[in-house]
C-alpha cells in the first residue's frame, strides 16, 4: 500500500454531500494498479483503515479517498483532470 494523502477539505465536503443525498453518484478513480476507473453507485459510509480514508459504496466496493479523481463533475485539487466526459456517439 502506498502512503496515504489526505484529500482537499472542500473536495471532501463534496463526498459528503452527495452521501447525504444517498443518490447514486459518478465516481472516477484509481485502481490500486493505476488504472482509471468509473462507477455509479451510492455512497454509503466513510470510515478509517490503517491510517487511510475509504468510502462504502453500495456496491460492495470500499475505494481510498486519495484515488478519487472525481464525482458528478467536481474534480479533486490537484488531480490533473478537469473533465471526464466523452463527447463520443
């Protein structure tokens, strides 16, 4: 496991908001093998494991806070990403 860094205050309270909100959500992420990932899900909880900060998705799926790139549209500080959207047909 790499060190954790704790994320952005404000990113965070974006997290929780949309835990309140128990609406599912779009979620980019690393993987722990860097690959980037998206999900829609639910944020069901926050919780500490050895010294990192996770979320509990409804999935199943616990993801370390510091691997989220981004969710509904707002990106971490310092991400080095301002926008996943795929203009794709």
């Amino acid at each position: 496991m790499t060190d954790y860094k704790p994320i952005d205050c404000s990113f965070y309270d974006h997290l929780e908001a949309a835990a309140t909100m128990k609406n599912y959500s779009r979620i980019h992420y690393f993987s722990e093998i860097h690959e980037l990932l998206k999900i829609d899900a639910i944020i069901r909880d926050f919780f500490i494991k050895d010294g990192a900060e996770y979320m509990q998705l409804n999935t199943g799926e616990q993801i370390r806070l510091d691997r989220i790139v981004g969710i509904n549209g707002i990106y971490a500080p310092g991400s080095g990403f301002d926008d996943l959207s795929c203009e794709c047909d």
